[in-house]
C-alpha cells in the first residue's frame, strides 16, 4: 500500500470536534489529509503533515467526508413523469403511485434491474456519496423482494427490507394476510439478504400495530428496524420506532411535542428528507425545533421514481438550509455523520484517523457553497476507500 497525502486544503471538515475550530464539524483551515490504504491515517494542518509517498494540491479548495445517504429507494424499473408533471401542472392523476412502480419492476428482467441501480449510483457518486442505504418495496412478491435485495447487496452493505411499504395489490382486500406473508415467508426469503427491516407507517399503508408486528418479526430474524414515519400525516411511527430502538426515524415532517421528545430521549435518529417535500409541493420538516430539543438529525435523498427523485446531497443541503432551518454547518453535518448515525456507523462520516478513506473535494473553498451556490456541481473529486474513482 502506498501512502497519499491531499494537501493545501482550504477547509476540511472533519466532523471530529476535538480537531481545528472545535465545533460540531471540527473545521481545519489550511490543512492536509493523509490516505494509506482504505483509511484515513492523519489529519491536521497542512504544514505538519508527514512525508507520504504521493501527494494531491487540493488547490485551496475544500475537503469533507464523502456523503453517506442513509434513505434511497433504488431498485426499480419505470418512471413516473406523467405522475409529476400532472401534479406540478395542478391536474388531477389517477394512476396507481406506487403500484405503477411495482407492475414495472416486476415486469423488469433482473439485468434491467442491475443496470438501474448502477446507473444511479454513478450519478450519486459524482455528486459525492460515498455510501449509500437502499431498499426493496417494489416487488411486494417473496420473490421479487428478494430478487430485489440481492441486486442491492451486490452494490452495498445498507441494504433495508420493506416488504411493508404498501399491501401488495393482491392483498387489496386482505391486509392481515399480506402483514403475513411480510412477517412469515417473505421475511424468511429476505433477511439473509438485509441488513435492516423498515416499514411504511403512515395511513393508507401500515398503522402501528401492524408495523409493530413487522418490525417485532424482524429483529427476531435478526435485522435492525428503521421506519418511514409522520410524513404526511401525525401518527404513531415516530415513538414507535424509538421504542423498538429503530437506528432512524424518516421523513419526520408531522410530529407533536411527545414525539419531539421521545426522539430527544432515545438513540433513533430524525432523517429527513426535503426532496419529497420540494417534489410534492408539502410542508418542509422543521429540522430547526429537532435540532433545538437535542436530536440527532440526518439528512438524505430519499432517492425514489415518485416522490422524490434526486440523487443529489448537495441539493438537499440547500432546501435544508434554506426552508428547514439548518445553519450550512448543520447540514452539511447531517449529510455526513448525520447520515453514518442514522446507519449507526461509526468508521465513516468522519475523516479522522481510522475512519474509511472516503472524501470530497469542492471546486469551491468552502463546504458552505453546497447551500451557497445551490444547484451548481461544486463536486470536483471523490475518493472511496483510498481510491479516487471522481
Ligand atoms: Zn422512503
């Protein structure tokens, strides 16, 4: 293995507070990374940084970790532009949302599959994400749900069965039987191929208690639950998710002051996810009053053919930062180790020795340009795992 080192950085965020300014971020002015390997092996300013075998000007431009996306949804076939062309036109839609999603995935031969995912996954990595979560839920077959997750685990670790994101269309008149199958022979077929179970917990798919009995049947079967909470309406997912002590509660946009408080006193972080809301027009969550109470607050794409399709980090920094309320720091902290909690990892999200060498470089000298000059690809390199593939 050889040595690298990234030198003439600007800002670096470090997301170590113990590091530079010593805030949230741990900024470091001036400063120099170096990479050995797949890891991050020191960090500080550039004029003490050790002799490495090779060595990158970073220009005085900015570095920051690699954007960890904690929420996508990205095996699927089809699209659905009528859907949103018709929405944003103010006209009215009758074709089946989702379900339009799950006739054409299942229609999709597991290669078209394949090369979907691939595709969008390129895309997220020029613009920056270095990790990223994704789920089945366009299936809603044992077998196509597992097909589903097998094509995901060949792309990453992160990967989330929902079998419950709505009754599968079979099931239309017997929701007790599919919250059976999701819990019975699809979870067998599933979990060996996940490493998560999630449930869509809101009304007109699973109500609490039968999200409940989902995310119960999973942890028995050994996968971790996260949960697609309170985005349209107030409801029970929120506490329930800190209850069974779920890594992430998502979307996050509906809460009373209880469901405030029980994300503030338990260990389930808030991710929220403004490409839904900017792609339907609904109110923005209000990451200002979680991040004042003491939660722990994510922010990713939600990265899906319906409600939100962007694959874009920096694009949710700026909606964050401009309509949720988030300092830039903030957000940009959200997108990073935000999004590492809300996965509950620890060796990315950060750039401190021992951390995954996963990095980013802006064209610009500061990570605040991210929500500063919105909608410009500011993304001029991307390192994973020690090897620069931007
Ligand atoms: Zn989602």
């Amino acid at each position: 293995m050889s040595s690298t080192a990234i030198t003439n950085i600007a800002t670096l965020v470090t997301n170590d507070p113990s590091l530079g300014d010593t805030s949230p971020l741990g900024k470091v002015r001036d400063a120099a990374v170096v990479i050995d390997g797949d890891r991050i092996v020191w960090t500080g300013e550039s004029s003490k940084a050790p002799a490495t075998d090779n060595r990158v000007d970073a220009g005085g431009r900015a570095v920051l970790p690699g954007f960890v996306d904690s929420h996508s949804h990205l095996v699927f076939a089809g699209d659905r532009t009528e859907e949103f062309n018709a929405r944003m036109s103010g006209r009215p839609y009758s074709a089946g949302g989702i379900r339009t999603t799950v006739a054409a995935t299942r229609a999709a031969t597991d290669g078209e599959l394949e090369a979907n995912l691939t595709r969008f996954l390129a895309e997220a990595l020029r613009q920056g994400t270095t990790t990223f979560e994704t789920k089945s839920g366009y299936g809603l077959t044992v077998q196509d749900e597992a097909r589903a997750l097998r094509v995901a685990a060949a792309h990453t670790d992160e990967v989330t069965y929902l079998g419950a994101h709505i009754v599968a269309p079979e099931y239309a008149e017997d929701p007790a039987g599919y919250v059976a199958l999701v819990t019975g022979e699809m979870l067998d077929a599933c979990a060996p191929h996940a490493r998560w179970i999630d449930v869509f917990c809101e009304k007109g798919a699973f109500d609490g208690d039968q999200a409940r009995a989902i995310l119960t049947a999973g942890k028995a079967k050994g996968l971790h639950p996260r949960v697609h909470a309170n985005q349209l309406s107030y409801g029970p997912g929120v506490q329930l998710a800190v209850e069974l002590d779920a890594a992430s509660a998502d979307h996050c946009t509906h809460l009373t002051d209880a469901d405030v408080d029980a994300l503030a006193q338990g260990s389930t972080v808030a991710t929220l996810l403004p490409g839904a809301e900017f792609s339907t027009r609904a109110e923005w969550p209000d990451a200002r009053r979680l991040l004042d109470a003491g939660v722990t607050v994510a922010l990713s794409t939600d990265c899906n053919p319906g409600s939100s399709f962007t694959s874009s980090v920096p694009f949710c920094v700026a909606l964050a930062v401009r309509d949720m309320g988030m300092t830039p720091d903030e957000a940009v902290w959200s997108a990073t180790a935000g999004g590492a909690a809300a996965l509950r990892r620890t060796d990315i999200g950060r750039l401190t020795p021992g951390a995954r060498a996963d990095l980013t470089l802006l064209d610009a000298p500061s990570h605040v340009h991210l929500a500063y000059r919105p909608g410009v690809p500011l993304v001029s390199g991307v390192w994973r795992s020690g090897v620069r593939v931007v």
